[in-house]
C-alpha cells in the first residue's frame, strides 16, 4: 500500500469520526427532548426494557466486522452518558443547586446569619414538657449569647403510645421562655393544618425527617416567610433530600437550611450513622446552609462532642444538639440528652476546640 493510499483511508477515517461525532451530538439532543418529556409526565429516566430494546435492535441489524460484544459495549457507554447527561441537566434546572445560584444563601435569623462563615449553634430539649422545664433550658442558653432555642412541641414518635407532644401549649411555652432570653423558637410542625397557628410562636420552622417527603408539607412551608430547617429523611439519598428542598423553594420560600441528622444503616452502635461526608456534598451541590444533628445521628452522649468537632471541621454552618435540665426524666430520649451541666462543659470544649482550629488555619 503506497503512502498516498494510506493517507486517503486515513482522511476517511476522519470524515467518518465527524460523521459519528455529529450523529451522537443529534442523538444527545433528542435524548434531552425525552428527558423533559419525562420530568414533566414525571416518569423515570432509565427504562431497562428501552435499553434492552435498542440492544437487540443493534443486535438484529450488526452485520460486523465489529463483534456484537464490542457493539453492546460502544452503545452502552453511548447510552449511559445520555442518562448522565439528563442528571446534568436536571442539577442545572434545580432552584437550589449550586450552578442556578453561585454565591451562598445566608440566612439571619434573631440577628445571626446563617452560613456566612463561622458555625451556628441550636440547642433546646427534645421535647417541652413543662414551662419550669424549657425556662431552665432557655436561661443556660441565652446566658451563652446564644441566638436559637429548640424543642419539640409535636412529636412524630416510631410507637402511637409514646410521648408526642404538647401541641400549641407547647409551642406556647417555648416562645415564653424563648422572649425571655432573645432567642429565637425553632420547632417543627408536622403538619400543614397546624402551620398557621404555629407561625405566631415559631421563628424557624422545622420539617422532621419523618416528614422530608410530606410534599404538602413541604409546598406548605414553601409559601410562608420564615426560615425552614429541614432534616434529611431515615433512609433517604442526597438526591432525595435536595429534591425535598426543591418542594420549598420552587414554592417561593428561599430561607431553607439542610440538617443531616443520620441515616438508618445496618450498623447499631449508634441510633443511626451520621454521614458527615453529605456535608461537603451538600455544601458544593447547593447553595444552602447545611446543619448537622449530633443528637439524633448518634443517639449517645458521649459522642455529641467529637462529632460536633467533625461537623465543623468539615464545613457545617451549624451544629443541632438536645438539652434538659434532668434527663433522666425526660419524656422522650433521655439517654441522648444533655445536663445543663453536661452542656456548659460540652459549649466550653467546642469554644475551645474553634479556637484552636482557627489557630491552626
């Protein structure tokens, strides 16, 4: 074969990459058209059996030199850079992700922004039980210059014969207790009947995790004005929690701060297992502040500091934990609440621990 016949097949090897490279751009871009098809009719984006389909289609008309291994393999990559392509572009479409919005949203909340630097810190008791209760709470954390109080007023329990709650009285009791020491409430309402009523005593609404995929909920919360913290759900992905953000804002309400608080793995040295790796992910896929629950990710006491620390760390604007003035009689989730006590300790070690990392940097 002489050099010029080399050339002229080579020249024809490029006109045929061209023509490859124009046709995968063309099927690319009816693959988007089906994509938004799909998310309006709110249908999956992979389906097996299409897949299987074009397969054997390839399959019945191959007529070689390419084995039909080969084939299977050169169009699944094709196929599987289409899918990606479509999670590209619904990240893109999403009013939370990081590439709608590039800057982060900072939140204040009692005269404290959230997410513009420095960790924010949320404590109160599980549950408020009592005025003298929550009052107790309230004082040791408005003593600390501290800006939020926590406590739950309705309470979504694993059994129907536990404690849930005190309901408005409830909400009532913290809100006292709250203007006494300028704090602001933050509590959750576990369903849209209640949010209207609640709004007079609530400062930042809490959805549970329990409820991350309570969709009137979530459209609920999306069309008042106050700040929302909402919990990733027990078994839910990162994709799942994002979307559930997505329900608030594509409602109108921007004020959203996510909060890992563990998920349910098969592991039980701890309630559930934080994933402190979500905070990161979180913090580069949106633009939302982003909280870690040490009390309900590990459900032991022992273990509220280090994991506090980790939160920080690694870039969590916030950090959640449970208060009481004596746990032991506390009516939900004694073993993993602190002492005021305990608390002073537990605030002085953080402090410290911040100090010395800022040293550090």
């Amino acid at each position: 074969m002489s050099n010029l016949d080399l050339e002229q097949l080579r020249e024809k090897v490029d006109a045929v990459n061209l023509q490859i490279l124009s046709l995968i751009n063309e099927r690319a871009s009816i693959v988007q058209d089906i994509g938004q098809l799909k998310e309006k009719q709110g249908m999956e984006k992979f389906d097996p059996m299409r897949e299987r389909h074009m397969l054997d289609l390839l399959k019945e008309n191959n007529s070689g030199p390419l084995d039909q291994k080969t084939v299977d393999h050169i169009f699944k990559e094709i196929f599987k850079s289409a899918l990606d392509m479509q999670e590209e572009d619904h990240r893109k479409a999403l009013l939370v992700s990081r590439k709608k919005k590039a800057e982060d949203t900072i939140i204040t909340i009692n005269g404290e922004k959230i997410g513009e630097g420095g960790p924010s810190f949320i404590f109160g008791p599980c549950a408020v039980e009592s005025q003298e209760q929550v009052s107790k709470v309230a004082e040791a954390i408005g003593g600390k210059g501290l800006r939020m109080i926590r406590g739950g007023a309705y309470k979504p329990r694993t059994s129907p014969y536990d404690f849930q709650g005190l309901g408005l009285d409830g909400l009532k009791m913290l809100k006292k207790a709250a203007d006494e020491n300028n704090l602001a409430v933050v509590s959750e309402i576990v369903t849209p009947h209640h949010l209207e009523a609640a709004l007079d005593y609530v400062d930042v609404v809490q959805v549970g995790a329990r409820n991350m995929q309570n969709f009137e909920l979530l459209k609920a919360v999306g069309s008042i004005n106050k700040p929302v913290l909402l919990k990733r759900g027990l078994s839910a992905t990162i994709d799942e929690f994002i979307n559930a953000a997505e329900y608030i804002i594509a409602n109108g309400n921007s004020q959203i701060i996510l909060c890992e608080r563990g998920i349910r793995t098969y592991e039980k040295a701890t309630r559930n297992t934080l994933d402190i790796s979500a905070v990161p992910i979180l913090k580069q896929e949106t633009h939302l502040p982003v909280f870690v629950d040490v009390t309900h990710s590990t459900g032991r006491r022992d273990l509220l500091l280090p994991t506090a620390k980790a939160a920080i760390a690694i870039g969590a604007d916030g950090v959640m934990a449970e208060v009481h003035p004596d746990p032991a009689v506390a009516l939900s989730d004694a073993q993993q609440q602190m002492s005021i006590p305990q608390f002073d300790e537990y605030y002085d070690a953080l402090m410290k621990f911040m100090k010395q990392y800022e040293l550090k940097a």
